[in-house]
C-alpha cells in the first residue's frame, strides 16, 4: 500500500511540478482531438441531419449502416489506414504514415459515425416536432434547418463531446497509424500503454489522471449548461 501511496504521490508532484513531458505529450493530443473532432464532428453533423430531414431510397438502410459503425473496431480503421497510406499502399505517396495528420485521419472516422448517428436521432425528432411551426412562417427550407440547429445547440454540443470522449480515449488506431514517436505522435493514451509496459507508473498515472481529470470538467461542463439552458 505505500509503494501505491508513494506512485500516486510522486504523480501528482508530476503535474504539479508542470513537467515538460507531460506538456508536450498534452499539446499533441490537443492538437489531434481539436482537428479531428472539428472534422469529424462537422461531417457526422451533417452527414446525420441528410436522413433525419429528408426521405429517399434507401434511407432505412443509410441509418442502419450509421448505427453499425458507431461500434467500428479502432484497430481495424488503423490496420487499414496502414494499409492505405503505407509506401506499397495506394496512398503512400503523401508520407503520411506515421505523422498526426494520420492520426487525425483516423480519429475523424471514428467520430463521424457516432455524432452521424446521434445526430440523426436528435433531429429527426425534432423536425417531425416543429417542421409545421416553422413551415406556418413561410421559412425556407435553409431557413429552417438553420433554425433546428439553434434549437438543437445544447444536445448538438451533447453529442459532439460523446465523439470527444471516443477521440480522447482512442489507443489502437492512433498507435499503429501513429506509431507513438516521441514529441511527434505520442499522445496521452499511448504514451499511458507504453509508459505502463516499461513498469513507469508515475508517468503513466500523472497521464490517467489529466486524462480522467479532462473527461470529467468536459461531461461536467456540458450537463451543467444542459441543466441552465
């Protein structure tokens, strides 16, 4: 129990003491997560709203395969990544293997499908809901779906941070896209298993705990301005 006591203590002297390591491996990851859930975030929203607003062929099925790939395994949109972007791969020439725009890559598809289909749901209910009202004041169609974005912003946001939360805790498509180069690539959930697999516990635990710490204020954030609004 001491030898915890003294890991858990030694942690936190870690992020008190603001180690440069634990910065830079920060950064990255906030780098990665804004992009990729800025680019994801913004295709899942629209991608959700196109069959929640309107009907076409095939639209059951559309739903349906957004639902499926909400639970896409991250190691297979990683092994394919791979696949696509290294040297022999049909996308090798861009050299992006191995660098943060592939994680960000990677990332993004794991989002799109979550706020895809969240997004989807949310809407629709609320353009069945509210489509006569708007149509009663001669909105444009623009006009109106404009408006169910304003009325749907808190739940918008709701959703936006369930993609955050998987980008946040994404491992295996990161590492093998990624390759968790020092100072390059490492962010805090790779540098979590590597750090954990050296038998380096204070780090590994200093980043668990920003990590958690991190979940928290943004679940917490996002609930209370639900409650406000």
């Amino acid at each position: 129990m001491s030898t915890l006591n003294n890991i858990f203590l030694q942690a936190l002297q870690l992020i008190v003491d603001v180690d440069p390591m634990l910065i830079q491996i920060i950064a990255v990851t906030v780098k990665m997560t804004f992009f990729a859930l800025l680019i994801g975030g913004s295709l899942g929203v629209f991608l959700g709203m196109i069959p929640a607003i309107f009907r076409f062929p095939g639209r059951q099925l559309y739903l349906g395969l957004l639902h499926a790939f909400m639970g896409l395994p991250p190691v297979v949109v990683g092994l394919v990544l791979y696949l696509l972007l290294s040297q022999s791969g049909p996308m090798g020439f861009l050299n992006l293997l191995y660098t943060p725009t592939a994680m960000i890559i990677a990332q993004s598809i794991l989002i799109i499908p979550i706020v895809a289909a969240l997004t989807a749901n949310l809407i629709e209910q609320m353009w069945l809901e509210y489509r006569s009202h708007w149509h009663s004041f001669q909105l444009s169609p623009l006009q109106q779906i404009l408006q169910i974005v304003i009325e749907a912003r808190v739940a918008l946001v709701g959703i936006l941070l369930a993609g955050l939360g998987r980008s946040l805790s994404e491992v295996g498509a990161v590492m093998i896209v990624g390759g968790n180069i020092a100072n390059y690539t490492r962010v805090m959930t790779t540098a979590i298993v590597l750090e954990t697999s050296k038998g380096e516990l204070v780090l590994a635990l200093s980043l668990g705990l920003l990590l958690m710490t991190f979940a928290i204020l943004l679940n917490l954030t996002i609930a209370l301005r639900y409650r406000h609004d």
